[in-house]
C-alpha cells in the first residue's frame, strides 16, 4: 500500500488520500533491528545489512554486542540495553559500530522497548550512518533559514499547482500573508494579477522538467495597490530523490526599478528615432499640403492613433500681423491632413481637409494657438470632447470610437503661431503624458519651420505664376491670315515656375511677329525679366525689322539686365507673300507641317542665346519658309520636349509623330501635346504656339492695334 497523502480540493479542510512515498527515508536508509530479552538479534531488515555488511543469516540469532561492538564498549552497550528493557526509557545516541569488514563506523541510534501480546519485551533499535543524517541536517540547517531571509521571493507548489509553502518576501511583494497562499493556487490567492500566464508556465515546467527562467510580469497588488510593479520569476520542477515529480518552485524579483528603467531608455531611444525620422520623412518638398500629410502620417505610427494638421487661415494669406488672428477670441483654421494609425470612423470628426473653419475661444485648439502653448487632456470625459470635436455629432463619433486622452501642441516658427497639431488615442490605452508633450513639442517646432518655408515658397510661387499670367497676352491672339492657337503650362512643383512667354504682336502691313521665349531660371526674377524682355519684343516688332536684327537687340538688352540668359524663337509672317522669316537665339527649333509632307523640324541656325553679347563673334540668321494656307507653324520651349530620363531626340520624333495628324484643329493638337508630351511631375514650365495659315488671306488695310 501506498501512504495516504494530504489532498485539497480548494482552501478549507482536507482529506487523507493514498500516494506515492516520499524519498526522505531513501535518502537516510534507515535500518531496523529487533532483540531479544537476552540481547539476541531476532529481526534484520535489508537496510541493516547494507549498514552493517552482515546478511540475515548471519546475524539473525547472535549477540548484537557479540557481532557488532567493539570489546571496550560492551559493558557499556549492556548496560544501556538492561536500562531500555527495564522500562527506563528510550535511549538516542552515536556509536561506533563495527562492520562486517572490520572497519568501525559511526552510527546515530534510537532504541526503545517493545512488548508482544504475551508480555514479552523487545528492543528496538533504529539506526542511521551518521554522516548522511548529518548531512541532511546541514542541508536542513542551510535551507529553512535561507528560504526565510532570502531578499527573493520563494514558493513552493505541489503538483496540483497549490501553495505549500511562501517565505516573506514573497509575502510582502504579494502583500498576502502566507496563510492566505496556502492550499489556494495562485489563480484563487492573486485574483488582480495575470495569474493564467503564471499557472501556464507552471505547468509547462511540471510537464516538460524544463525550467522557465526571467519570465516578466507587470500588474498591481495589495502591497502597494497605486503603483505598477514589475517581477522576474523562474519556475523549477521539483523531485525526490528517486526522480518523482512533487511540485515546482517559483522564485520571484521585484524588478520595477531597473523595468522602468529599460522603459525609460526604450522611450528615449523611441523619442530619437521618432525625431530622427522627422528630420528625413517631414518636409521632403516645399508642398505645404504634403508637409502636413507627412507630419500627420510619422505621428500616427508611435505617438497617436488620429492625428490632424491645421494652419491659421491668416497664415497661409501672408496677413502677419493678423496671425494669429484671434483679437475677437476665435481662430479661422484650414485643414491640411488629418491621418490615423489604423482605419476607424473617428477621422470623420476631424475637419475635411482643406476646409476653412472658425471656432471660439472655448475651442481647446483655439486655446492652443491663442496661448502659443501645449493643451494636455490626459483623460477625457463628456464635457472635454465638446471643446474637441467640431459639433456634437463629431462629438458622439469620437466616443463612440473609445477617445480617452487629446493633445494639441502649437506650430511656432520664426516666433509666429502657424496653426496646431491635434493628437488623439482611441486603441491606445495610455494616456498623453509629459513625455509624450515634450516629444510632440519636438515634433511640431521641426515641422514647423518646413511648413513656414513651404508656405513662404508656395507664396512666392503663387507671386510669380500670377505676375507671369499678368504678363501673358489675354486673350488668345489672332492675326490676319493665322489661326493661333496657345497654351502655357506651368511646372508641377512651385521650383519650376519661371519666364517661358508667348506672343502674336501686329506689324505694319497687316504683318505678325510671333515670339516663344524663355528666360533661365526660376521664380518671381525670371518671371519678371521675362516682362522686360516681352516689352522690348513688342517694341522692337513695331518696327518691322528682320528677325535676325531683333535677336541682335534683344541680345545687347538682356546682357544688361545682371547676368540673365534667356533663348528665343521669334518669326514674322507676310500674309501678302505667305512667308515667314524665322531667327533662333539658342532655342529648340520650330516645327513645319506642310501640305503632303511629313511634319518636320525647321532647319536652320540655332544661334546663341539671348544675354551672351554676341558670344565672341556669333550672329544670328533669318531664314526663310514658304506657308501656304493649312500649312502650320509649331513654336515651343525646352520644357516639352526635354526630360530628364529621356533621349532629346527620341522626344522630338514624338513630337513630330503627335502633328502627322493634319485634320485636328490646332486648339485640339496643342491639347495632344501636352497630354502626351507632359509628365504629371514635370519640373518645367511650357509655352507652346501653333499658327495655321488661313485658306483666303485678307486685303491690305490698316494695321489692327
């Protein structure tokens, strides 16, 4: 039979069950010895040979002082043994013994009286080598008190996964006594911890022997309920020493201090890398529309779950005194991005990008403009989100997507408020902290300073595509005896826009000049030194001069205004002969569509362009072309037909292959064009004119000014 073991269905009283048993007495291999009343041995058990060296047969029925006790002690050993079987008690000690081999060894005895049903007396006697029960001492002596006063927390669980047994340190990190861990599994003692894992790994090593070392965990318990905590446990199985698995130890460390630690350095390294991708992902381009989305778009991926860009509607008019704009207590805001770091209905609360919206002083925004200062709303309730959201709708949505916590931090650059990012978590569980203000702070003064020069560069972009509209001929010019047709096109990033022009200026005779230029460089100087050189152009046609001599002046006019270069084509047409006389000044050459030939390049000398004084010697021709009515004239710039990624004359074969078609009206061909012709990121501006010769020429009369 098995010995009956402590069994427990749960805290409260237990019952005996059968069970394996334990190893200790293995261990100590205690062996046992039954005398007579006359000192002869009667019973030997196994151990006691293996104490001893004698078999049963040998010793069953001889005098154990005889057989096992050195001469000078026998006197002694009889006495002790009258002493027991008198009654007068038991007797413990240690004495040497002598061994079947003739060595003598050390043996710790327990002796007592035993009486059979017919009154007759035995001894017996109990015993041990000496050595192993001291060792096991020394282990007991070594294990209770370290167990006690070790700094770390110990536990021992029995196979059921029930405490049997906590030191005090693990009951002061649990802040439980250790009546209330016993016979209870961790499960029913730590209710608020995440005790599944912890009983998970348990079984884990009951099952595989393996042990389960620095498994971290983090919760709350009633030693200190306000504060998180942070613990490394190491789970080991327990067994006897005949290798039968009896529970698993649990040691714990209180890690918190070195977690929060690790955190804190992990937030730093966060808080960098963060910034660090700022200064790569945010301001890529002066676009202001795509700085917004990309400050809106780094946000999101570790900061904030939704995240908005607005900017002062006064900011982006260039009215600086008026930003930022709240003498009357409310702000005017466009929308530049609103981004979320997963997809969610929330975003709809935020306002439609570029939409221009007023809100009131109230308005926690508002607030974060009119100050120039950070807005933290750690945790949100009903009355926050009234000031957050737009109306109440926005409102409802919000909380409905769980919204807990908003930040809205200012845009400041060069000293001036440009608007505010709004931050908000919905999947987030933390609450914005001062950390996460300090970072959003670092965030917005970089992102900052790009939207400033963005909104400065779109600005002086906006000036000098304006001025160079201004400038531009309006309405579409006509000629006697041409059908023209025009188009400018300006480049797709703000660098681009620069001083391509056109014109069809009336000379005497009923004539026409027709000029496509363009001047080097970009922005508000090229676009205004394009004026220049459109007003000396139209001035210089009046006077009806060879389009060679007109490049020859404009050349010695351009060479004055500091450094400028510019190229140009410029044709006159004579619609009594049907003739046209063409110069170049370093300009891609024009294209001719004749009746019954293919569309062709002009050949003729590209001369130099216009600001280079001549060029030691250069001069520019004129030639001459013969245009009879249908036939066309194709002017243009370099920014057709000239890519980066392309061969110049592959460029000007599908040029020459877009005008094969004679029957589409020219309004039509320059639409072609530029839909076949224009990347959608070109990073030049074009000019592009076509003139057709009409069917019936018109009579001499006064020239149409």
């Amino acid at each position: 039979m098995v010995a009956p073991e402590t069994a427990r269905a749960g805290p409260g009283p237990t019952r005996a069950v059968p069970s394996e048993p334990g190893g200790l007495l293995d261990v100590l291999s205690v062996a046992a010895v039954v005398l007579d009343a006359h000192g002869r041995i009667a019973l030997w058990s196994p151990q006691a040979q293996d104490l001893f060296g004698w078999s049963a047969q040998e010793a069953l029925g001889r005098h154990a002082a005889e057989l096992l006790v050195a001469d000078e002690y026998v006197d002694l050993v009889l006495e002790l043994f009258a002493k027991v079987m008198a009654g007068g008690g038991a007797w413990a000690g240690v004495f040497p013994v002598r061994h079947k081999d003739g060595s003598t060894r050390l043996v710790e005895f327990r002796n007592m009286r035993l009486q059979d049903e017919h009154g007759a007396v035995y001894a017996l006697g109990i015993a041990c080598d000496e050595a192993v029960v001291r060792g096991v001492e020394r282990d007991l002596a070594l294990s209770v008190p370290l167990v006690a006063q070790s700094p770390i927390g110990l536990a021992v669980l029995d196979t059921e996964l029930r405490y049997v047994l906590v030191n005090p340190t693990l009951e002061r990190i649990n802040g439980l006594p250790a009546g209330k861990h016993l016979g209870r599994t961790p499960g029913e003692a730590l209710p608020f911890l995440d005790t599944a894992a912890i009983e998970a790994a348990m079984r884990q090593v009951l099952d595989t022997g393996v042990p389960l070392l620095d498994q971290y965990g983090i919760g709350r318990t009633p030693a200190d309920p306000h504060r998180e905590h942070a613990w490394s446990g190491s789970y080991y199985r327990l067994e006897d020493p005949r290798g039968r698995v009896i529970g698993v130890a649990l040691m714990v460390v209180d890690v918190t201090d070195s977690y929060r630690a690790a955190r804190e350095a992990a937030e730093a390294r966060r808080h960098l890398d963060l910034i660090a991708r700022a200064s790569v992902t945010v301001g890529t381009t002066l676009n202001l529309e795509r700085t917004g989305r990309e400050l809106a778009d780094l946000v999101v991926a570790d900061l904030a779950d939704i995240a908005s860009v607005d900017v002062l509607d006064s900011v982006l008019e260039g009215d600086v005194a008026a930003a930022p704009g709240l003498r009357a207590g409310q702000a005017r805001f466009v929308a530049l991005a609103v981004s979320a770091s997963y997809t969610t209905a929330a975003v709809r609360a935020a306002d439609t990008v570029g939409e221009r919206t007023t809100y009131p002083a109230e308005r926690l925004v508002t607030r974060c403009v009119t100050t120039g200062r950070p807005v933290l709303v750690s945790h949100i309730t009903g009355t926050d989100l009234a000031r957050i959201a737009r109306d109440g709708t926005a409102a409802d949505l919000l909380a409905r997507e769980g919204t807990h916590s908003y930040l809205a931090v200012p845009l400041i650059a060069r000293g001036q408020v440009l608007g505010a990012l709004g931050l908000l978590r919905t999947r987030n569980p933390l609450p914005f902290g001062d950390d996460d203000v300090t970072l959003a702070g670092e965030l917005a003064t970089r992102a900052a300073l790009a939207i400033d020069n963005a909104r400065w560069y779109q600005h002086a972009a906006d000036t000098a595509l304006t001025l160079q509209h201004h400038l531009l001929p309006h309405p579409p010019p006509q000629a006697p005896g041409l059908q023209i047709a025009y188009r400018y096109q300006p480049a797709a990033a703000a660098s681009g826009i620069g001083g391509d022009w056109f014109d069809a200026i009336p000379q005497p005779g009923n004539g026409t000049a027709l000029v496509v230029g363009d001047v080097m460089g970009h922005g508000v100087h090229a676009a205004a030194t394009m004026g220049q050189l459109r007003t000396a152009t139209r001035t210089l046609a009046d006077l009806g001069l060879d389009p060679a001599r007109v490049l020859r002046h404009l050349d010695h006019i351009t060479a004055e205004l500091d450094g400028t270069m510019a190229t140009c084509v410029y044709a006159t047409w004579d619609p009594h002969r049907s003739r046209c006389r063409v110069a170049l000044a370093g300009h891609p050459p024009p294209a001719v569509i004749q009746s019954g030939r293919a569309p062709a390049l002009v050949d003729l000398p590209v001369g130099v362009p216009l600001g280079t004084g001549g060029l030691a010697g250069a001069d520019f021709e004129s030639t001459v072309l013969d245009l009879r009515p249908g036939d066309r004239l194709v002017l243009y710039t370099d920014g057709l037909v000239e890519t980066r990624a392309d061969i110049l004359d592959d460029r000007l074969d599908l040029l020459l292959g877009l005008l094969a078609d004679p029957g589409l009206p020219p309004e039509a061909t320059c639409d072609r064009l530029l839909a076949a012709m224009r990347h959608r990121d070109a990073d030049d501006d074009v000019a592009l004119v076509i003139a057709q010769v009409r069917p019936h020429p018109p009579t001499t009369g006064p020239r149409p000014y």
